[in-house]
C-alpha cells in the first residue's frame, strides 16, 4: 500500500507524500496492521518489497485465474506480484500509484520475480486512483517545455489532460476483471473520493468485481483528528465510517456488496473512535434493460424477506417475479445458494421478450411459468424421487 493526495490542506498532502516516500526506504511499523498472505506466495518477493509493505488486507484472495487485476495504491508492489501468481500466466497485473519512489522500488524488481515465477504480468504506472484515464508519466512527456504560469498555459496543459484521457487513458473503459486495494482509498481526500468510486465502476468489465480493503471508523471522525496531517498520513483520520464505505460502493452502481472480511479487535483506538481492517467484495453489471421471460425465484432462507440493491423483495418461500437480468445475476456469487429457480415451461426467445414491469406485483403465480393451458396429470410410478419406495 502507498498513497494518493490526502485532503486539500498542503500541510496534510506534503505530510502524505513525505511519509510514503521516506517509508520507500525504510519500513515504518505505524502504517500497516498484521495480515496474513498465502505463504506460497511470498517466496517469489524479495525481501526489500515485504519490508516495506503496508497494507491492512488481503484482497488478492478474491482474484482468479485469468483476471485482469488492477491494484489500486500499489505502493512497493507487494499485492501486485502475489496477485500476478494468483492469475497465472495468462492473466495480467496492473499497478498504480503516485509516489514515484515506491513505484520506482516495484519496478526495480519486476524481472527477479518473474524469472522466479516463470513468467512476466505485471506493470506499474504512474497516476492518481480517483483519476485513472491519465497516466502522468505520459502527461509529462507532453507537456515538456510547456510554461505553466500563464492562464494561457493553463488552459493548454487543461486541453492536453483532457485529450489524454480520451485518446491514451492510462486504464480503459471495462477493461479489468478485478479491482483491488490495500489500506489506500481513506488517503484519498473527502471531495475527491466520489469520483473514486465512479473511476472504479467505469474500469471494470461487466461482471466484474472490486475487492477493497481498507481502514474504518465506527463513528464519525473528529474535525480536529481530520486536520492533524501525521494521523491522516497514519491511515486514520481518513478512515470512511463503516456503514458509510458500503454506501459509497452503493452509490457508484455496484452490487452484491458484502463484508468479506471484518477486523474483530481495533486496530487502532483515537479519542475513543476505533479504527479496524475491512474488506469489502463488490460487483458490476446489474445495469441494462429488464426482459419478462416468466421466470421466478424462491429465496429459501433463513430469514423471512431481503432486499436487493435494487428494492426487490424476496419473501422466503414465495415464488418472486423478476426480469431475465436478475435472473441471472442471482445464479453468480455472492447469491450462490440462496434461491432457487424457476424457468417457463416454454422458454421465451430472448429476442422475443417484452420489458419487464417493475411495477407489477413481485409474486409470480405458477400459471405463468407452466402456461395457463397447463392441465397434466402424472401418473404414479411407485418410486419415490430418491429411488426408494413411497409411503
């Protein structure tokens, strides 16, 4: 874990980046809490990475074989290289940060751990998280010899920033299956984490996910723990509000939030606010149009009714209508086993769907996944459904 910018204050941001760079050299205890990673994986690191380490999680269980990880914060790369393992040789790593010197100490390594692991994935660029269509060094290369203390140049270093992102983004549109973090979004300051989030969201391929794991409070943070810059750079003052940080995944559009991981004990304890690791797994792709093609879930339990993000309700036992989309969505994780499902008797041609009315009672009467004109009567075979004989 590195940095991001802190809050707009120049002696908080100035602190954030002085601590993370000096820390590129030394370790510093104070920023990390005790975590366990797979050991496997470890062996592959040199040891000047898992030195100067700091993290509060370990998100990488949450990738697969295959993905394209983004490592949000990558710091000295320690996440990116067990994550590079964790995806194989065809999967791929890409780390971000904005703290030249830990990005430097990533780098360095690059070709020792993939000599050692039998294969190369993983690449460091340098730019902001709650910015991730400009890659700085890129913006450096253009602007050189541009004079910046004009409002004229201004203007052409805003016009270049803004062809960057749109002609070379520094991470395109839907082109990551798996978004990770380690103990960095609470560095990022207030006004700018929305647009975090949004960056987040608009990274990630449908059906992808986000794995985040971070530094919460269990109350609001003090105005005055907010502006003391060593407890922002610490990972504390920073900290979103535990109920708050899902919201904020809410908001962007995600689905599926859930706590992955939830520290038990405090990590830290500040004027009586407590300060705890979470991890956070969400996903993307709940959004598009909703087709009616009969379908219907049961929800089995075990409590009496739920609510998904998008206010459906399902009643434990009752047969629930929903679109084609949600259909699908709640036969993926994290729903796996919670439902069961119904399909028409005759299947409807998605291209033949009519749209689905949200507004229509949520119950789905059994006439309309057997057809109404459903008038069968089976015979009895004597055997019961396990292969035994019947009462």
């Amino acid at each position: 874990m590195s940095t991001t910018a802190s809050t707009g204050n120049n002696g908080q941001e100035a602190a954030v980046a002085q601590r993370y760079s000096a820390a590129a050299e030394a370790k510093e205890p104070a920023l990390c809490c005790p975590v366990q990673y797979r050991q496997e994986y470890l062996k592959a690191i040199p040891d000047e990475i898992l030195e100067r380490d700091y993290g509060c999680g370990d998100p990488t269980a949450h990738v697969q074989e295959g993905d394209t990880v983004l490592d949000l914060g990558s710091g000295g790369g320690k996440v990116c290289y067990i994550a590079a393992q964790a995806v194989g040789p065809h999967g791929r790593v890409i780390g971000v940060d904005c703290n030249q010197e830990m990005i430097a100490l990533a780098r360095r390594h690059r070709e020792t751990v993939a000599q050692r692991i039998g294969y190369a994935n993983v690449e460091f660029r340098y730019g902001l998280i709650q910015d991730l269509a400009l890659d700085l060094e890129v913006l450096a290369e253009e602007v050189r010899g541009l004079a910046v203390d004009t409002p004229q140049g201004w203007l052409t270093l805003r016009r270049i920033e803004q062809r960057l992102r749109s002609e070379r983004p520094m991470i395109p549109d839907e082109s990551v299956d798996c978004v990770v973090s380690n103990c960095v979004l609470n560095l990022v300051r207030t006004e700018d984490r929305r647009q975090m989030f949004a960056e987040i969201f608009r990274v990630l391929k449908p059906g992808g996910r986000a794995a985040i794991s971070d530094i919460v409070s269990d109350g609001d943070v003090p105005d005055n723990m907010k502006n003391d810059s060593e407890l922002w750079s610490g990972c504390i003052s920073g900290a979103f509000r535990e109920d708050a940080f899902l919201k904020e995944f809410e908001a962007a559009g995600f689905y599926g939030i859930h706590i992955a991981s939830r520290q038990s004990e405090p990590w830290r304890i500040v004027e009586g606010v407590e300060f705890r690791s979470l991890t956070v797994v969400a996903y993307k792709g709940k959004q598009g149009p909703c087709w009616e093609r009969k379908q219907a879930v049961i929800y089995r339990g075990p409590f009496k009714r739920v609510e998904d993000d998008d206010h459906h309700v399902y009643e434990r036992g009752a047969r629930m209508a929903v679109c084609d989309k949600t259909f699908q969505l709640l036969r993926k994780s994290p729903y796996l086993g919670h439902f069961e499902f119904i399909e028409p008797r005759e299947p409807i041609d998605p291209q033949e769907a009519e749209p689905f009315d949200c507004s229509r009672p949520k119950h789905r009467h059994p006439r309309e996944t057997k057809g109404h004109d459903y008038h069968v009567t089976s015979e009895t075979s004597g055997q019961c459904m396990d292969g035994g004989k019947c009462c």
